[in-house]
C-alpha cells in the first residue's frame, strides 16, 4: 500500500518488498486499495533481498516486522510498526491503509523541502539517492535500529 501511495505521489523511486512475501497480495489489500483508485490487482509481493535491496536504497521503512525485520546497516530507518494485514476484516484494512497513507503523505512532505534546498527537482530525485542528509537533520537516525520516531 505504502508503494502504492507514494508512486502517485510521483517523484520517488520506491522498491517494497516482504521478509516473508506471499505469492499473492491479500485480497483485503486489493480491495481496499481499489476503494480508493488504486488497482492492485496485476501486483505480486516481492521478497526482500538484503544485500541487494541495501545497496539501492537510502531510506529504508519498515512496517512493524519485529525480529523478522533484517537489519541494514548504514540506512536511515524509519518504523511504522504497523500490523500485517493477513487475516484482517476489510474494515481493519481500511484504517491501516488510511494510517499508511497518512504516514506516506507526512514523509513525502519531509523530503520534499529537503530537495527544493538542494536545488533539485522533485520528479527527478528518487528517496534512495540524495535525500540521506536531509533525513539525519530531521531526526530519523542512520542506523540498523529504528528511531521508532513516527513522521
């Protein structure tokens, strides 16, 4: 969902992934996307790869993984800790997409200044390549821990 939101938010390159990916998005997911413009239904969850995934991204957000989360060392990191959508009643999914969307929103806003200081335009800049510096002076900490500070 968060990948959803930002990519029409434009601007950005997003990579999601799961540490334990399903072969099909939850149909709850699919629809409560749909509910609001976003067809989801051609998508498949990818599974996460560290190593790779680490040396793309900048910005690395989790959703509430706990343990299972991998620890990328060097990133800035930010926790939702939302819950797993699996098993939740479409009316659960609702709010965790409303909840998703409003912390998408709340970080695009974050970068965005971050980038007009650098002199650079929004559609060019995707999150994982020059926005690291701006981040750390909003306080989302470089590290393989979460700041548990939600934007």
């Amino acid at each position: 969902m968060a990948h959803a939101f930002l990519e029409r938010i434009g601007g950005y390159e997003v990579r999601s992934a799961g540490s334990r990916a399903e072969q099909h998005l939850h149909p709850e997911v699919v629809e409560a996307m749909a509910e609001v413009g976003y067809d989801l239904s051609g998508r498949s969850p990818r599974q996460l790869h560290p190593g790779e995934d680490a040396a793309w991204a900048d910005v690395v957000v989790t959703m509430g993984c706990g343990d299972v989360c991998p620890v990328l060392p060097g990133k800035s990191h930010v926790d939702w800790g939302l819950e797993d959508p699996a098993g939740k009643s479409l009316d659960s999914v609702r709010g965790l997409r409303n909840e998703i969307e409003r912390r998408v929103s709340t970080l695009a806003r974050q970068l965005d200044p971050c980038l007009r200081k650098m002199g650079i335009p929004r559609k060019r800049i995707p999150i994982a390549r020059r926005s690291l510096s701006c981040l750390r002076k909003m306080g989302i900490r470089e590290s393989g821990y979460p700041s548990r500070r939600d934007p």
